[in-house]
C-alpha cells in the first residue's frame, strides 16, 4: 500500500510538470540522446484521477498501475515503456532553466523536463546537464544514478 502513495505523490509531480508550457521529455542510452519538444498548449494533457493516468497526446503516457508487488508505474515513450517500482528509479533535478524527473531504466534513463521557457539554443547540451546531475555517463555507459527517494 505504501508504494501506492509513493506512486501517486510521484505521479502528482509528473502532472505537475506538465503545467509548464514547454516540456522535454529525453530518452539516454549508450547510443546517444533522443529529444522530444511538447507544447502543452497544443498537447492535450487528460488527468484521469480514479486511474492515476497521465496521457499527452500519443507521444507520453504514465499511469499507476495495481500489481501485487503493491503498486508500480509505467511510462510509454517512443518505444520506450518503463516500469518504476516505489523508490530508487528515479530523481528530482532542479535547474535555472527548470526542473525534471529523472527515470531510471536499466542502462537507460528518460527524463521528463519543465522548462520555465522554450530552450532556443544548446538543447541537447542543456539537456544533457539536466540529466548528469543525477545520471553518470563514461564511454557510452551508465556508471552511476543518484535517485532521490
């Protein structure tokens, strides 16, 4: 049970995110970085309280799901869909540009980004300072994650 409250806190901070006017969500792995710009103006964001989903457009969804481990989240990107499971994948990261959650997948990490503006110039690189503050890249690999919970 107590999952499922970290779950829905987690899931409230996710929407929260989306309040913002221009969110970045960044798919990381040994390949490279993956970037996707969402204008929630024109996105339209449904949150489904009873179900604790969070659907924008068909590009990003999470929603808290009931499982017998007692409760997990799964988030759809791309052709990512990763499951957090209570504390440890993920982290909070707060920057003058704007803050983030940062998911933990195996050697990947997605990374959900407010922006307080559109970012103009030096995206990926902006980006990418964003997500180092809790992920570790060395050679292509991820060496280490600093979750927040």
């Amino acid at each position: 049970m107590h999952a499922l409250f970290v779950l829905g806190d987690l899931r409230a901070k996710l929407v929260k995110q989306f309040q913002s006017r221009f969110v970045y969500i960044t798919e990381q792995n040994a390949e490279g970085i993956y970037i996707a710009e969402l204008d929630t103006e024109s996105a339209l964001v449904v949150d489904d309280k009873p179900g604790l989903k969070l659907k924008v457009g068909d590009h990003f969804s999470a929603s808290v799901l009931p499982s017998r481990e007692g409760g997990k989240l799964e988030i759809k990107f791309r052709e990512i869909k990763l499951t957090v499971y209570g504390i440890g994948d993920y982290a909070f990261v707060t920057t003058a540009d704007g803050h983030g959650i940062v998911f933990k997948e195996g050697h990947s990490v997605v990374m959900v980004f407010a922006a307080h503006q559109q970012l103009q110039e030096g995206l990926t690189k902006t980006l990418k300072a964003v997500t180092a503050k809790a992920a570790k890249w060395r050679k292509g690999e991820l060496v280490t994650f600093k979750a927040s919970e």
